[in-house]
C-alpha cells in the first residue's frame, strides 16, 4: 500500500448552513422566520452578525430543500454551504472539541449553538477552514458527529 498524505473522507451527509443578507430593519429577522414557519420549514440553529445597514443570518433549517425554494421565490438574497455539526454529551465538552481541533491546527471560523435537539443534547455548528478534516478529526475523538439526516424531520 503507497504511502503519504492521508486521503480525506467527505461527510456523508453534511449539514446545510444558508447565510441571509437582511436590511438591518425592526422586524425583518420576525418576517422571514414566519414565512419559513408558515410552510413548515424551522431553524433549528442560528446566529446574527450585525452591521450599521444590513445583516448577516446564519441559519440552519430542519428541510433545507424546502428553505432554498422558499428565498428564491421571496427573492431572498442567501448563500448556501455546509458545516460540520458536533453533539456533545455536556457543555464542559467544549474544551476537549476546541483542543481536538487545535492539535490538528483548523481554524473556527464561526461557531453557534443548536436552538432545539432531540434528547436535549447541546450541539454546535462549526465552520472551519477545513470542514472535512475537521470531521475527521472530531470523530477519531470520539465525538458524535451530525447530518442533515438528524436535524431533518
């Protein structure tokens, strides 16, 4: 068997980050998770970077498919990647998720919790400058990595 650079596995079943641009109004966060809720459509992870005119909405929804047709039918300006989404057993875990990913030398770009998990397990969203890697890296420790198949209904 040839050996050198250890061949990167992609996860299987990424979970699906969309990052919407909002005008920075009272009530445009509220507008447009009531017209995701209205087609059954829930986030179930999400996080704001507030500027002076606009917003950026990081969210991860429960039917992915469903939420990109909706922003393209409502003209919602977004983005679509993946993340790489890690269940912990308890909070005190951070520091062994942090360390993991340190020793491997992958950058946390971003990171947010999960609003809702079955089981109530605390879980995070990660977005690394290596996201496959940073799987890998995760699982080999010991952690329960997520897909979209465990957030999806």
């Amino acid at each position: 068997m040839a050996t050198g650079t250890p061949t990167r596995i992609k996860q299987a079943d990424p979970v699906r980050q969309f990052s919407i641009f909002l005008a920075n109004k009272a009530g445009r966060l509220l507008e447009l998770i009531r017209i995701l809720n209205g087609r059954h459509v829930h986030v179930v992870a999400l996080t704001i970077l507030d500027t002076t005119d606009s917003a950026i909405v990081r969210i991860v929804v429960d039917d992915p498919d469903q939420a990109r047709a909706i922003f393209n039918e409502q003209a919602v300006a977004h983005t679509e990647s993946t993340v790489v989404a890690v269940e912990l057993g308890a909070a005190t875990e951070l520091p062994k998720v942090l360390s993991a990913l340190l020793e491997a030398e992958i950058n946390l770009l971003t990171t947010y919790a999960f609003l809702v998990r079955p089981e109530a397990k605390p879980a995070l969203c990660l977005n690394l400058d290596d996201n496959d890697l940073g799987a890998q890296v995760l699982s080999r420790g010991g952690f329960r990595l997520l897909g979209q198949g465990d957030i999806s209904r």
